[in-house]
C-alpha cells in the first residue's frame, strides 16, 4: 500500500509545514493566494510538448474579454481543473490551455458606450482605424477581469500558453480557413433574410436570438374589395408595406376562384396577385397569409417560389423608408399609425390585444430583432454538418451523456447555413478584396493585397463563433505542424454545458474534421448542466437572484464554492446552489483540516511501510479495507465524468467513516500508547495520504496545506494519483459493521430516552464470546458508558446484534415525565394516520387530487406508521409505574 505515495520520504520540504506550525484553525485567505502563486511559480501547470508522457489535452471555453467570472465559469472551471489535476497525478502530459475571446458585439458595444460617456463621440466620428486601436487599448486596460478571477479559483492552467482570438497566430489560423473553404466552395456571399439588430446594427446567427414571449396585438385586415377580397392577420402591420402578394393553400376551394388573379393592397397604389403555395395552413386564421419576402424568412422563400418581387421598406435602424404618409417613422410608431388608419377606412376586420406570441431579440441589447433582406457571407454546412454527425454516430466521438446525443443530431442534421458576415469593425476583417472592375480576391496570410486605385476590402468581420470555432487547434499553432499540436490535438474532452452545442461544439467539429484531415477535435464531449439557485430558479438579475462566485471565495474559500459546485454536478443536469450548501462544505473543510490536526498531534505518520495485518486492531484493518474500495469508486466516478457521485463518495467516507468512526474508536487506542498506538498512527497516516490525494482535485488548496504537512514532501499537485492497494478484509468489515450497529442503535435509544450527547449513565455490557469484546473500552467512550457497580439495577436492556447492553436510567430520567410526552406523541401519530387512511379511502379525492398531492399523502401516512411504531416501542422500554 506505500507504492500510493510518489515522492520519496523526506524531512520537511523548503514549503512544508511542521506539525506545530499548522494553525488550530483554517483561514482559506491566509493560504489560498500564496499557495496558488507558488504552484505557477514552479510550472506546475506548464505542460511540455517534448514529454514521453501520454498527453491529455482540455482547452478552456474561451471566456469574453469584456466577461468576469459568474458561477456557471466557477462550476464548468472546476470540472476541468479536476480532470486535469487528477490525470497530471496520473502521470499524464497534462495540459489545460486558457484564452479569452474577442466576443465582438459585445466588446464594440462596451467601447462605444465608453466612448459616448467619456468624449461624447461615434465610433463614426473616430473612424475605423482610430476605433479599433482604441478597443485594443480597452482591451489591454480592462479586458481579461476574469483571468485574475481564474486564479482565485485555483484554475491549474497553463499561463504560457494563454491565447486570444485575435492573436497573430490565431488571426493567421482564421485567414488560412477562410480561404481554404473559399476556394472548396464552402464559403459563398449571397443575399439573403438575415436577423437584423437595429441597435448594434449588424447581423446575428440564428443561435443569437433570444425568444420571449411580449404582449403585442394581432389584427385581421381585409385586402381588396367585394368578391375579390381576403382577410389576413398579422402582428407586424407595419411590413404590409412590403408586401408583394397573399398565399393560399392550392386545394382550399374558398379562395380557388382568387388565385391568380390581383387585389388591392391597402394605403398603397399597388395591387398584389394571390399565390398557391403549400407552406400555407388552411386550417390557421382565415387560411390566407400576406407576404413580405424582404422582411420575413418564410415569405422570402415564398417569394423564391413565385418569383415575387423583393420590396425593403425600413433602413437599418427600424425606420421606415417606404414613400408616403408613414415614411420617416420608427417601425413601431409605423405599426399603430398604419393600423389606425387601416381602421378610419373600415378595413379592420378584428383587433386582439394583448396578443401573446413569441417575438425574437439580440442576446446582447435584448432589442426586437428584424428579419431583412441583406447580402452576406455564409457557410455551406451541409457537408461540414454530415461530417460532424458521421463522428458520432461512427463513435470517434463519444457524447456523455448517451442521452444527450439526440440534441447534438437534432441540431447537426436540421443545420441551415451560417451567415458568418458581422457589420462590426471589431473582430477578423473578411479577407477578400473587390477592384475597380467587378473583380473579386480572397486572399490567404501569406499573400499581398491588392494595389492601385479603386480596390478595397470587404467592410464586414467574421462572426466570433467563427474564429472559436478553431480554437482546438488554432491555439496549438495551427496551421503549422507545430510540435505541441502534434502532441496535443486532438483533445480529450470537452466539457461544456448542453446550452452551446449549438453555439460553439458544433462549429467545433465541423472545423476540426475539415481542417484536421478528418480528425475530430476532441474524443468525448462531457455537457453539463447549468448553475441555477437554490430552488433551481435560473438565475437573472430580473429575478434578484444572480450570486457573485467571489462573494462566496470571499466568505468560504474557494475550496467550499468547488466541492458545493462538483457536488451537483449530475452529467446534462441543472445544478441548483445555495449559500448553506457552500456553508456545509466550508465545514467540511474544516473538519478535514481538524481530523488532520488530531493525527499529527497523535503520531500519525507516512513513513516507513505499513504495519503487518497481523499488528493492526480490526478497526486499523477495516478502514484500509474501505480506502481500497473508495479508491477503486473514484477511479470509476471520475471515467464516467459522476462529480456528484464522486464527492458524494469521498465526503460519506472521509466524515462518516474516517473522521466519525475510525479516528473516534482509535482514540482510547492513542491514550493507552505503545506498539498499538503507533500501528494506528501509521494506519491513519496512510489513509489521510490517500485521502487527500483523492480530494486534492476537487478541493486544491486546503489538501495541498494538509498533505504537504502530514508527508514533508513537496506538493501534491505533483504527488502520485492514488492506486487501489487491492486490500480488502472482509470480517474486518463484518466485525466494525457490527460494532457500527450497536453503537448506533444505543445512540438512537439515549436520544429517544431524552438523555444528553454527554451524559453519563452505568451500563453492563455483555460481550463475552463475540468479537466486540475487544472493543469494550471503545464502546464505552462513544457511548458515555460508565462500568456498573454493586448498587446497578437494569431499568432498560438493549439486545442488539448477539450482545446485550443494559442500562441504569434510575435518576437520569424523569420517567413519569417522559411518558406522558411519548403518550401525546403517541395521539397525535395516531391521529394523522387516521385523518391520512380516511382521505386516501376516499375514492372521490383519489380521482380528482394531482398525483403529487396523493403521493404527499401516502408519505405522510407512511410516516405516521413508522411513528407509532417507534412509540410504542420506545413506552414498551419505560418502567412501568
């Protein structure tokens, strides 16, 4: 079992700690910030390319440079510092690659606000070379926040390596893809409906639009007149301006005799033909539908099918541009103006208002999105996107969860092409020039634009998710066959959350396997859930609910915000948090920081191999029995990415096992001395090595002040992961199993008597013959049992287990008190099983209460059962009067 502890026993290291110098109490902001420096410092964290060690790979989710860190960052971070903290112990090149993201909407949105509140200035008024120069100055002064907030975290990345989307390197990689899909014909400039924000004036991906649900009106209008007319319903009348037609489906027989032919269209001089087209629900509304192909995506392919003309009728910014009465107006004074007078011409057939319905808006400004018609650069997906789903399905890619893989091919195999063009000036300029004479020039990083007169670039950047979408490989040097990419691409996991499938994992893979001659970016993507609060609320700053992560580092540690967040950490579910859960685990820091100080002050040790079984107490064998089997589950739990059962499994051991039995039971073993104490002494150094190292990932920083302490070696961010030392003594469970029971079972019968934790009472044990006889002493101490003299009389006998403990209550317990109380908790158990039996045989309750409200009921009743049981019981045990 020694083999477990990699570097090799020694005096105190240059940074370890003497027994005597650990604190009598943990204060997480004395250590945590020292001890993480210390690790960057010794290059811990720097992975090397030349290493005979097998690689694994993770590269950060690059946070936005305008971001800091929020407790979804904290909880993903964690994940992937435990991954690769444990495999780095493992004996793995590991490398955690961090960077950040240009994020270019929302960092040209943050300059240009600063720009207006400092300087009262456009980015217009500076003009675009001045603007970006002034963003890349933002970015130098304030960007990056959430780097420092990494630290605090005790994020073991790798700062050497740390990229940015627009980098040299990185800007090379985007160029080099651009023009390699150019020239396959996967990168194409067509016109087309985009999603329009009015307010950062650019287009964004459908993946951009945030759907809500906004009060606004629905109105029918009737277009034409008499015979030839057809009533419509829209919640946009503002776009019927542009409208070039109405739809009706083929086979509906009340418009046969109108289509084909043209109607009036209202406040306008035009008339507009009535079309068949398929798309058209007969069955919704009156069956008819107005078409607008310049401000609608469906109409637009109406209009593709009918070769409709295309009529844009609002600018840039919402504003209609339209010739007439309602031209000059932003597009919602348009919609009431025009209603209005739609309605003084008696056109308005019905109004319904407020109409709920589900209206689209940026994720960045929240302002309402407008579909238009614009010329932009797009992504052929169809070959990328089946390439991307062939991974899958073929397993070079594994999804964890199984269960998840559906949301990944719902997406991959209904993917629409990609409008990659942004009108921003932050971000990767497209890279294709236009000449005097109509010619067009994509050019990659290594060729020369174009000179002479009358040859410009195109205005438009590339879409952020573009330019992420390379970071995989970009960030190890591609396009150059560096050596860390030869070494670390493809990467092990991606660990992200199910929300950014869409967004960022699958552009991820389309790119990989294109760029990459068909090898996947990384062997498994681990999606997790997100961080909502404690009532599994999404958090939003409408709700008041948002927490700070440095708060909680503040008050706790960084260690208690981890475990609280690997703790819920369920693969692909929401994990809800609370403050008194990060309470609890700041306790369970402590308690392992305190468990850690009574082993040193009682000799507990590394040095030197392990005692003989033969040596050792059965509670010395049982301990190392459960250390071996908790090993073996967190080798398992941490391959199948099960956080929650992980900590779950460490926190049960390390308090209920080690601190609350083996530690109590070795106590009178450490007072009486000698040969045994320092069995057990070694015994419980071992497992403490252990179960530091095993913790250590999860919680780094009050495991690396402990273990360092305990060993006298150097950090165990370097130390040897855990092996199974393939121990197991199965009576040895058996015999601390029993010793378990009956120490618990006396426990449960002194708090139903009313007697205090520390109150002593004379007992008689009668243990001669078992096992537990030599644990006599032990069995005393946990429960406050003093021996019986000549004056003992048994007032209660508790046989459990093959032993027998009687007990002399007589002076300790009122018991004329203590039966009346029983007695009225008695009545009241029977009484709800009563009210509970009644209701749960009432048939009409039965059919018309919610499940859940049954099942409430069943419990509570199930309940009362198990009470009453108890009751009685415990009144059978009182002496009677």
């Amino acid at each position: 079992m020694t083999e477990n502890s990699q570097q090799a026993p020694s005096s105190h290291g240059p940074d370890a700690a003497a027994p005597a110098d650990l604190p009598t109490q943990y204060v997480p902001a004395d250590v945590e910030g020292p001890l993480y420096e210390r690790w960057v410092e010794r290059g811990y964290f720097e992975a090397d390319a030349k290493s005979d060690k097998p690689p694994y790979t993770i590269v950060i989710p690059p946070p936005n440079v305008t971001g800091s860190l929020h407790l979804g960052h904290a909880f993903q971070h964690t994940l992937m510092d435990a991954l690769t903290r444990r495999k780095r112990m493992q004996g793995y090149e590991s490398l955690w690659l961090p960077g950040m993201d240009h994020a270019g909407i929302a960092t040209q949105n943050k300059v240009e606000q600063q720009l207006a509140e400092d300087e009262g200035k456009s980015r217009q008024d500076l003009g675009r070379e001045a603007f970006t120069e002034r963003v890349w100055q933002w970015k130098e002064e304030y960007g990056g926040k959430i780097l420092g907030q990494m630290r605090r975290l005790g994020d073991g990345v790798d700062w050497s390596r740390e990229r940015f989307t627009m980098d040299d390197g990185l800007s090379r990689a985007v160029q080099t893809v651009f023009k390699r899909m150019y020239d396959d014909g996967l990168i194409y400039q067509a016109e087309r409906i985009i999603n329009w924000c009015p307010r950062c004036l650019t287009a964004i991906s459908d993946i951009e639009v945030d759907y809500q649900d906004d009060d606004g009106e629905l109105v029918s209008i009737r277009y034409g007149e008499g015979d030839e007319s057809v009533v419509v319903a829209t919640t946009r009348a503002e776009t019927m301006l542009g409208d070039t037609a109405v739809a009706v489906h083929p086979d509906d027989e009340r418009y046969a005799a109108l289509i084909g032919k043209r109607i009036k269209l209202p406040l306008t001089d035009r008339t507009i033909p009535v079309v068949p087209d398929t798309h058209v629900d007969p069955e919704f509304g009156t069956g008819a539908v107005k078409v607008t192909p310049a401000h609608d995506p469906n109409d637009f392919a109406i209009g593709q099918r009918h070769d409709l003309p295309t009529l844009t009728v609002m600018d840039e910014r919402g504003t209609i541009t339209a010739h007439g009465p309602f031209q000059g107006l932003d597009r919602f004074e348009a919609r009431s103006a025009i209603v209005a007078a739609l309605r003084g011409q008696g056109r308005i057939v019905a109004e319904k208002r407020p109409y709920v319905h589900s209206v689209g808006h940026c994720s960045r400004c929240k302002t309402t999105i407008e579909p238009r018609l614009s010329l932009q650069w797009w992504v052929k997906v169809g070959p990328l996107a089946q390439a991307a789903g062939d991974a899958v399905r073929d397993g070079r890619v594994r999804i964890h969860p199984a269960d998840m893989s559906s949301r990944y091919f719902e997406w991959v195999d209904n993917m629409h092409d990609w409008c990659i063009s942004r009108q921003l000036w932050w971000g990767h300029r497209i890279p294709v020039w236009y000449g005097p004479d109509g010619e067009v020039l994509c050019l990659g990083p290594d060729e020369e634009p174009p000179s002479g007169e009358g040859w410009r670039q195109d205005d438009d950047v590339l879409d952020t998710w573009f330019s992420s979408g390379l970071w995989p490989f970009s960030t190890l040097g591609w396009p150059e066959r560096t050596p860390d990419l030869e070494k670390f691409y493809a990467t092990d996991v991606l660990l992200t959350g199910y929300d950014i499938i869409f967004f960022w994992v699958a552009r991820m893979m389309m790119f990989g396997l294109y760029a990459m001659d068909g090898t996947p970016p990384f062997h498994t993507i681990a999606l997790t859930g997100l961080v909502r609060d404690e009532h599994g609320k999404k958090m939003s700053k409408s709700f008041g609910n948002v927490v700070d992560p440095l708060d909680w580092m503040d008050a706790y540690g960084s260690d208690a915000l981890r475990f609280t967040l690997a703790s819920g950490a369920n693969p692909g579910t929401d994990v809800p948090i609370g403050e008194d859960w990060v309470k609890a685990s700041r306790n369970f820091a402590n308690k392992i920081w305190n468990a850690t100080r009574f082993a040193l002050m009682n000799g507990a040790t590394v040095e030197g191999p392990l005692p003989s079984p033969e040596e050792m107490t059965a509670e010395d064998r049982w301990i190392l029995s459960r250390l071996g089997a908790v090993v073996a589950e967190a080798d398992a739990f941490y391959d199948d990415y099960q956080f929650a059962k992980l900590s779950d499994a460490l926190y049960h051991f390390a308090w209920d096992e080690v601190f609350d039995w083996y530690v109590e039971l070795t106590k009178t073993t450490f007072q009486k001395g000698g040969r045994p104490a320092e069995v057990s002494g070694r015994v419980l150094g071992e497992v403490l090595d252990v179960l530091l190292r095993l913790l250590h990932p999860v919680v780094p920083f009050v495991t690396e002040t402990l273990w360092t302490t305990l060993t006298g070696r150097e950090s165990v961010v370097v130390a040897a992961w855990p092996a199974d030392s393939g121990f197991r003594d199965a009576a040895a469970e058996r015999e601390i199993g029993t010793l378990q029971q009956v120490i618990t079972e006396v426990r449960r019968f002194r708090a139903d008597q009313g007697l205090q934790p520390g109150q002593r009472v004379p007992a008689r044990l009668t243990l001669d013959g078992t096992p537990l006889a030599a644990h006599e002493d032990a069995i005393r101490a946990l429960l406050r049992l003093q021996p019986a003299d000549e004056g003992f009389t048994a007032t209660a006998s508790l046989p459990v287990a093959g032993v027998t403990v009687a007990l002399d209550l007589s002076g300790a317990i009122d018991f004329e008190a203590e039966r009346k109380r029983l007695t009225k908790d008695l009545g009241l158990a029977e009484k709800e099983l009563k009210q509970t039996t009644a209701k749960l045989g009432n048939e009409g309750f039965l059919a018309k209460a919610p499940d859940e409200v049954v099942a409430k009921i069943r419990a509570r009743r199930d309940q009362a059962t198990a009470d009453i049981a108890r009751i009685r019981d415990q009144l059978s045990r009182l002496p009677q009067p």
